[in-house]
C-alpha cells in the first residue's frame, strides 16, 4: 500500500513537472522550425536553426539589446544587494521603536501596485531631465533606479540577518573593527548564501523588466531584450521562428545565473523562512 501510494505521487508529480517544462521545450523545438511551422505548432525538431540565428542577426540589432538589458540588471544587483543589505542589517540589529514603525511602513508600501507610480515617477524624471539630461528620461539610468532596491529585498535581508550570530558582531567590536567594518568583513562572508539568493531575484526581475522600461526609454538604441521582443511581436508580419530564437538567447543569462547559484539560492531562501 505504501509502495502504490509513493507511486502515485511520483506520477502526479511527473505530471506537473511535464506541465511545467513543456513551455520551454517548446521554445527551444521552435528555434529549429519556419515560422509557419511554429504556427501551426509543431512539436518536433526541425532543419532551420541556422536560418533563424542568420535572419535575426542580418534584422534585429539584438547585441546593443543584450547590452543595455545586462547593463541595467548587474548594475541594478550590486546597488539592490548593497543598499537592501545595510537596511535590513540596519533595521534587525539596531532595534528601536521607531525604526520598527518605519519598517512596518515599508512593508505597507508593497501593497501599492507599480502601475499606480509610474505617473509620478515619470513625472519626476521627466523634472530631472530638465536638470541633468545624463540621468532623465530615456537614459538607461532613469530605467534602473526605481527598481535599485525593494521593500521585499529589505525584509528578505532583515528576515536573514534573524539568524545571524550576535556573538560574531561583539567578537568583531572587541577586536577594534568599527560598525562598517563588523558589516563587511563579518557580516557579508557569512551571509554569502542570502547574497545569492537576493542576486538571482534582482537580476532575473531586472532582466525581465518590461512596463517601466516601456514607459522611460523612448530611443530604440536604448531598448532593452524584452522591449526588443516585443517589438518584434509586433510587426505586421512577425516571423516566430526569429521571436522565438529571440527569447532563447535572452533566456540565457538569467538561467546561466540561477544554476550557478542554484545550491545558495535554496539555502537562502530557507534561511528566511526559519
């Protein structure tokens, strides 16, 4: 009973999983095909990979794509990691009621829905770019600031910093090391898990961003991947055998990063739920 039970699991599960996965094989089976054929759905592998990857670098100017969407994400995660870090860091270990309230606050703020700032913000920036153009609308910089940093990625921090040893903090003040000092030489090694885990969550959300992106960059030498995407969508025309050898290059980076920190990104997110 125990064996056929287990069984069933297991076969439900493979379901799911078959569920789950089908998208992205399909995706990938359909870089090979015409577009006619993708449209018609065919599932099996087809002769023109080679075609597809010519037609889309002889079309689309993908590579400056490529390069604002990766200047934008790894810039966006290194601010996200530093700032998010020292406020969540901030917030659990130097404990007061008035940072609580401020932090209670800040969780409040994840209720409001993007869509509901954009006006502002694009209002803003668009007062900026009166001010100092480098940083106004349609640079890759007004695309990147709003999401430096999140009320999730504080509290995904604050929620970590939980299980951090408070005896390292006062080994590290008796040794001379000053709050800044404890933060980086103490405090970052240990947390080297949550650092990863935070990293893979900026940059797949950085790197998938659509709607503000839209919004703020209007040049399209300044377009990211997704815009590039969806533009090609688009057209009057649109070939899916390009779209789709289109969404499997930029596919790549952000899966080449979960599964090099595959093993800390579990155990991150283990550790904030503890």
């Amino acid at each position: 009973m125990h064996k056929i039970k287990r069984m069933f699991i297991y076969m439900i599960l493979s379901i799911f999983a078959i569920i789950s996965i089908f998208p992205f094989i399909w995706m990938i089976v359909s870089t090979t095909n015409k577009s006619v054929d993708v449209t018609k759905g065919r599932l099996l592998p087809g002769t023109h990979l080679v075609e597809n990857l010519q037609n889309l670098f002889s079309t689309v100017d993908l590579v400056p794509a490529l390069i604002n969407s990766a200047i934008i994400s790894i810039a966006t995660t290194i601010l996200s990691l530093i700032i998010a870090s020292l406020a969540g860091y901030g917030f659990e270990i130097y404990r007061s009621k008035t940072k609580d309230v401020v932090f209670n606050i800040l969780l409040l703020s994840m209720m409001i829905p993007f869509a509901a700032l954009m006006i502002p913000l694009f209002r803003m920036f668009g007062t900026i770019s009166q001010i100092a153009p480098g940083i106004g609308i349609d640079t890759l910089i007004s695309a990147m600031l709003p999401s430096v940093t999140t009320a999730f990625l504080i509290f995904f921090f604050r929620q970590n910093t939980k299980m951090f040893p408070r005896a390292l903090l006062e080994a590290g003040r008796i040794d001379g090391l000053t709050e800044l000092g404890v933060f980086f030489r103490i405090y970052v090694p240990t947390m080297k898990t949550t650092y990863a885990a935070a990293a893979i969550i900026t940059f797949m959300a950085s790197w998938n961003n659509y709607l503000w992106p839209l919004v703020v960059l209007q040049s399209p030498e300044n377009h990211t991947i997704p815009l590039l995407i969806s533009n090609l969508g688009s057209s009057n025309s649109p070939d899916f055998g390009i779209i789709m050898t289109t969404i499997v290059i930029a596919t790549l980076p952000t899966a080449l990063i979960f599964f090099l920190l595959q093993r800390h990104f579990v155990a991150g997110m283990m550790g904030s739920v503890k």
